[in-house]
C-alpha cells in the first residue's frame, strides 16, 4: 500500500531475539564470504603478493549491473516526468503539497526544515520555495533522466553520479503516496544504493584501474537476491491454498494486473503444464537461492542462471513494471569474469591485466577497505528486521523497516484473485437515473477495458494510474479517495486528467453530466471460440454498480475534506 503519514509498528507472531538474528545474518555472511576473497586486498596492503584471478574478479559483472540499473532509473524518472503531473501536482489527483502539509503537521514541524523532517521524509521538495514544488518534481525526474542515461551509454559511473540518482528518485518516492507504494519502488533504492559503492570515488571508466568492485557489494547484491527469492516463496506458501495445491498458474495469467498476448496462450495451456509452473516456482523461490550463498563456483553459476531465466519468463508473460529486470540485476554478481569472459572475449586481455595490479597500495585502497567493512556493518544490522519479518508467520511483504529503505523485505502474489474484476468508468449527458442514457465508456492505457482490444506489451514501462485501478474491486470505493477526484476531473474533461487515460469519449464536445462506476468480471476468451474467432480477447458481463452515479454537486463535500479544489470550480474544460 501507500505510504502513510508516520512509521507503523512493526509486531510478529514469534518472536526472535536481535542476538539471534543477527547470528543467522552472519552465518549468510559467513556462508557468502567464503565464497570470495576474504578481505580483498589486505594482502597486497601488508606487502604480501595476492593476484586476482578471472574466478575472483567481477569487472564484466559490474558494467553489465551498472548498465541495467540505469535502465531501471531512466524508465522510472521517465514514467515520473511524463505521469506524476497528473498524480501528484497541484492540479494531480494526490497533490504533493498537501501530502507534504500533512506530513509537516503529523510531525510538529510547521515552518523550516528540520533533521527529523529530512529523516522522516526524505526529498529535496522540502527545499523547493512556495508554489515552485511541481516545477521541483518536474526537473527532479529530468534530471534523473539525464544522468542515468549517461550511465547506461558510458557503462561506467562514480560514486557522486550513482549517489545523486539515489537521492533523486528518494525524492520522488517518499512523496509518491499510493503511486509509489510498490515493491519494486524499495527495490530500486535499495539497488541503488549499493551501487553507490560499487563504482569508484571519481572518474567514468568502465574498468577503473585499482578499482575492481568492491566484495562487500559482490556479497550485498546475492543476499538482496536471496532475501527477495525467499520472501516472495515463503509469502506464497503461507498465503493463498492455490499455492500449496498447485493451481496458482491457473488464474494467474488472467487475473495479474497488466496481462499481455502471450498471457492469453499460457492461461490456455493445459492443467499439468500450471501445476508444473507452481512447482517450478516454488523450487526457484526456496531451494535455488541458497546455490547463490555456497562456496562452489558451479553452484553459485548455475544458481544466477536459474534466477536469471526464471526471470526472463516472467517478463515475458506480463507488464509488471521493471521489477523483474530489476531483479535480475543481483544475480549478475553471481557471474565472474572467468564465466562472462566467454562470451566477452575481448574484453578478457584488459581484465588480466587489470586483476595484476588491482591491489597495489595506496592509501585510496585502505580508505576504501574501511567503508567496505562499514557498509557490511550496516547491512548486517538493517538486515535484523528483516530476518525477522522472513520467519515470521506473519511475514508481511514489500515493507521498508527505516525511512530510508536501504534494507528492506520483499514479495509477491502472496494472494491469488480467482476472478477478474474491472471497474469501469462510464459518462452520460443524460439523467443519471434514466434507464433510457446514454453510457460511454472511457478506455484507460493498458487495462482491459474494450473486449477486442489486445492486451499491451509495454515493460519495463509502467502505467501507474492503470495499476491502482486494478486494486479497487477489492474494496469500497470509499477506501480510494483519489477514484472521487479522478471522477471530479473527468466531469470537467480536465486536460491532465483525460491524458492519463487512452479514450475520452466526450473530446471536443460538452463533458458528461454524470460518471458511474460499474463493475465487470472479465474472461479470456476460449481458443477457437465464437468470440475468439471475431478477434475479442475478453468476454465479460456485469457484476454490480461499483460507484453510483455521481455529478459535481455531489463531489464538493470529498474534495473540500481532502483539501482539493472545488470542482465546480475547477480548471476550464478543454476544448
């Protein structure tokens, strides 16, 4: 969910002393270790010779995660520059200023900016001047694009540049709200940070000389993978039954947020071919991940290749955001240069000669062996919580447990919808009680809406008004305030409303007089089937009224309460 106004408390239905989970932290970091040089470079500090060969060298590893996590940021800051006007400014549907004028009241701080605003809230928005903070957001996401579009042509980067895409998408995501209250969110922080200190203090070069990567992020980046493997399988098991039964698969490819074509052709497959994919998930998710923690080259190979294909699958079989090539990140540092090099060859005469003199002392070198112990410090007490949270039978999943998120806990699924419903907007000029009006329906990016409208390919990119629709048949209308101001807007035929949405059906004419929400429960269509044959990808029919119809007038009071304009008030419609 969103993020609210304070920290919640965290309670568990067992309990685990911190003695004992910070045990069970270092015995994945004993477990890890072994599986790398131990304190690279201490050797060659104290004057004693200590090569690095291919088996012990992450330089390829490293082009390729810097290169794919500014993939991760330039689609993030991208949907951030060309969405948030219409979610989050003055004129959005969750404006932050308000959102920003709660958060100063929940914590007693009216005016100024104060530590405890900043650690509670992390943005820079809190230094933006009155009136200027969508304008602030606006270039906090160029900016954003800017750098980790270097990045990904360079394959290179430093600490200042990685440091600096951090803080800016921290500054976009603690005002995000309901928007950015997903796990992939956390995720990418928590990727980003590490990447902070896996580059070198200066410089832009791919393989910075006296510069190999560190191995505390070697180490970092396979338990953030193994954390997220075995949240997202623990969460499944101590869920939903069709988890423990087998018959996962055969909802989930209809009833997942943002389907696609393919989504179609494997929901049809036949009811082995779901129980083995159940299967198949359920041994990458829980078994796999502790190939990445062994001290075996093979293992810790074969691991990476599994997680990495697994992920590839799920890319290629629905719109989920970048989280999955966001996940496959961790598991390149599963891959040295004596793996990568194969299909790298030229590269391989550099990195030799790269690895002889990767350690000779300098006083850079120990300065940076002491924030390399620092860091692993940290991540094994962040990682407490966490650990906590996994044993737990009350695990939660996607929880941050520090405003920050630098170590956070993960999952997905952990509940199947066995039917899909779809709330779906529709707009009249007629009475709103009329059995004789005229409903038209308006038509959203990529959810499903029109029966023959294919489902849409578009990861890593993501609709982030799209995916909250999916939400709202799982409670009352009530619960989402924002559906009300999205309405509100749309009776005005507001201009940054209707360009969130892929079909207004009253464009250049008067705005409907009512909008209702009706809800509907969706169905693939059946291989070789009527309606299969005229092209509909759907069938669907009518579950209920989800939202009764509603006009300005009765829109005032919820806008006033939220702290948003007038409605009747509003911006001039568009023509």
């Amino acid at each position: 969910g969103g993020q609210g106004s304070g920290r919640r408390r965290i309670s568990y239905g067992i309990e685990i002393s911190s003695p004992t989970a910070v045990l069970i932290a270092l015995a994945s970091v004993a477990l890890v270790a072994s599986s790398l040089p131990t304190m690279w470079g201490l050797g060659s500090a104290l004057g004693a010779p200590s090569p690095i060969t291919l088996d012990r060298s992450y330089w390829l590893a490293r082009v390729a995660a810097l290169r794919l996590a500014s993939l991760c940021y330039f689609v993030a800051f991208t949907v951030a520059f060309r969405q948030n006007d219409g979610l989050l400014s003055e004129r959005g549907l969750l404006p932050v200023s308000n959102y920003m004028a709660r958060a100063r009241k929940f914590l007693g701080t009216p005016k100024g900016v104060t530590m405890n605003l900043v650690r509670q809230y992390p943005t820079l928005l809190w230094w933006a001047p009155a009136g200027k903070v969508d304008s602030w957001l606006k270039a906090t996401a160029a900016a954003g694009m800017a750098l980790s579009s270097i990045v990904m042509v360079v394959g290179g980067a430093n600490a200042p540049v990685m440091a600096s895409l951090w803080v800016l998408y921290h500054s976009i995501n603690t005002v995000g709200q309901k928007w950015y209250g997903f796990g992939w969110e956390s995720q990418l922080l928590e990727v980003g940070f590490l990447c902070i200190f896996m580059v070198p203090l200066w410089g832009m070069s791919r393989f910075p000389a006296h510069c190999p990567t560190p191995w505390v992020t070697v180490w970092a980046f396979r338990w953030l993978l193994a954390r997220i493997m075995l949240g997202a399988g623990l969460i499944k098991l101590r869920g939903d039954s069709c988890w423990r039964d087998l018959t996962a698969m055969c909802y989930h490819y209809e009833t997942q947020p943002v389907p696609n074509p393919l989504s179609w052709r494997l929901h049809h497959t036949p009811l082995w071919v779901h129980k083995f994919e159940t299967m198949a998930n359920h041994v990458i998710e829980l078994a796999l991940p502790f190939l990445l923690i062994l001290p075996w080259h093979a293992a810790r190979t074969l691991g990476g290749v599994a997680q990495v294909l697994f992920q590839c699958t799920i890319i290629a079989s629905g719109n989920l955001s970048f989280l999955n090539w966001l996940t496959i990140l961790p598991a390149l540092l599963c891959f040295d240069d004596l793996f990568l090099s194969r299909f790298f060859p030229s590269s391989l005469p550099s990195i030799e000669a790269l690895n002889q003199r990767a350690w000779e002392w300098t006083p850079l070198l120990c300065g940076r062996e002491v924030v390399n112990v620092a860091l692993l410090a940290l991540i094994i007490r962040l990682s407490v919580p966490v650990v906590k949270n996994i044993l737990s039978p009350n695990q939660m999943m996607n929880t941050s447990f520090d405003p920050l998120k630098l170590v956070n806990t993960y999952g997905a699924f952990g509940s199947i919808t066995r039917h899909r419903d779809e709330v779906i907007l529709q707009g009249t000029n007629g009475d709103r009680w009329d059995r004789d009006a005229v409903w038209k329906e308006y038509e959203f990016k990529v959810k499903p809406g029109s029966i023959s409208r294919r489902p849409a390919v578009i990861t890593p990119y993501h609709y982030r008004l799209d995916w909250l629709m999916w939400f709202l048949p799982f409670s009352d209308s009530r619960r989402h305030p924002w559906l009300y101001h999205l309405v509100a807007k749309l009776l005005r035929n507001d201009a940054l409303a209707t360009s969130m949405i892929a079909k207004n059906p009253f464009e250049g004419g008067e705005p409907p007089r009512f909008i209702r929400c009706e809800l509907y429960r969706y169905e693939y269509t059946k291989p070789g089937s009527e309606e299969a044959k005229r092209g509909d990808w759907w069938t669907r029919k009518r579950v209920g009224s989800y939202m009764q119809p509603m006009c300005l007038d009765d829109l005032t009071n919820v806008c006033e309460e939220m702290g948003w304009p007038d409605p009747k008030e509003g911006i001039s419609p568009s023509t």
